[in-house]
C-alpha cells in the first residue's frame, strides 16, 4: 500500500499531468492504481475535470473526484460561496485509506498549492497528507519566480514534518532560456536533492502511448521512470 500526496508551488504549473504520469508508469509496470482528487474548483457540473484528464492521459480509469465546485475558488471559499458543507479532510482520508487496503498506489491531487485552504478552520492538503501519513511531491514551475514559490512550499513541509517525495518540473520548455537552466540547479539546492523529473511542455497533448513514453523519460527511477537528473542537469548547465 502506498499513497502520494501530489502538489503544486501554485495553479498550472502541470499538477495534473505529473498525477497523470505516475498513474501511467504504474499501469505500465502493471499494478493497481488510483487517483483521487478531493476538491475540483472552477468546473461546472457537467464540465471535464482534472481526472478527466487523467484518463485520457494514463489510461487509468479508478478515479474519484469527492466534491466539484463550479466557483473557479479555493475549495473552502468555493463551499463559502457556493453556501454548501465545505470538504471534510478526515473524511476524505478514511475514504482514501479504504481506497488504499485494495490498491497498491493511491496518487491523491491537491487543489492548487499545499496551503489552499478547504474548511474555515484552515485545513489544507498539507494537512490531509499529515494525516496519511502521505509523502509529498511537489510540482513547479520552470521558468521566473519559481524559486520563491518552491522554497516556500518546501519550508513548510519541512515545518509541518512532512515527508518530501521529490520536485518535478510540470512543464520543461522545448528551447528553455537562460533563466530556465539556470533553476535546475537552485531548484535542486532547494530540495537538497536531484531533481525528480521534468516533463515536457506538450506532455499534456500526447496520446496514451506517447504519453507514458514521456512520463517514463521525465520522472526519476524514485518514481518508477528513467529520469536521470544529473545528466538533465548537465545538458542545461548555463
């Protein structure tokens, strides 16, 4: 049994597509994978959300989206707004723990970054993951203030005592500039660890096969790919 907490340094930085390439390496090497998504904000009812994405991506179709918000909100301002009970993180993680006594991979999609608030009491995803006992992937971004964005999000899960899974670059550009090479490095000092993959800009747009082609190239062998982050690094060494 395993859970994975996966969030973002903030919105479209490719939170969906790295859930997405997990849930495909997994497929790929056979076991049995889900993935849960405790608030989706910003859809309408009948509109396709993150895990919709997912399945076109992966091919995996165990998906659970708990609550939907149409207000493009944070989950609890979303349910403020919306005038409904906001997300109960204690139930979303017993749900999630039955999920995990059948499944041997559980990749559990935050809503924006680690500290978006889901009730009026502050519960955030970092929260959920504390009570999971989860390791936390975070996903950024590649390009100008990055930086800021992951060593704060590192900092607090380091205070909250979470366990890091690794950083992923959501979305590495074809012909990345001087800015772009240059965070590679800064990005890794932050973490104190290599890089934990780097998907390419247009993952998103790829067919199921390529798909999971490019999820095994852009996520290290931690997280059942073939990313090496020393020789990412040296390519792009500025």
């Amino acid at each position: 049994m395993s859970v994975i907490v996966v969030t973002g340094t903030g919105v479209r930085v490719g939170k969906t597509v790295v859930c997405a390439a997990l849930a495909a390496l997994a497929r790929a090497r056979g076991a049995s994978v889900a993935v849960v998504k405790p608030a989706q904000t910003g859809v309408a009812a009948d509109g396709r959300g993150d895990l919709d994405e997912v399945i076109r991506l992966s091919g995996v179709s165990t998906t659970f989206e708990l609550t939907r918000f149409e207000p493009p909100l944070s989950p609890a301002a979303a349910a403020r707004a919306t005038g409904v009970p906001p997300v109960s993180l204690p139930q979303v993680a017993r749900r999630i723990r039955e999920l995990a006594e059948s499944t041997r991979l559980v990749i559990v999609e935050g809503t924006g970054g680690l500290l978006v608030r889901f009730d009026e009491d502050g519960a955030t995803i970092a929260d959920l993951a504390r009570l999971l006992g989860a390791q936390v992937l975070v996903v950024t971004g590649a390009g100008r203030g990055t930086l800021n964005h992951t060593a704060l999000t590192l900092e607090a899960i380091a205070h909250r005592g979470l366990d890091l899974a690794g950083v992923v670059i959501g979305a590495w550009p074809p012909e990345p500039g001087v800015i772009e090479r240059s965070n590679v490095a800064d990005l890794e000092m932050l973490a104190a660890r290599p890089l934990a993959g780097a998907l390419p800009q247009d993952a998103g747009v790829l067919d199921v096969e390529p798909f999971a082609a490019a999820a095994r190239r852009g996520l290290a062998v931690t997280l059942g790919g073939a990313f090496d982050p020393a020789a990412f690094r040296d390519s792009y060494r500025v």
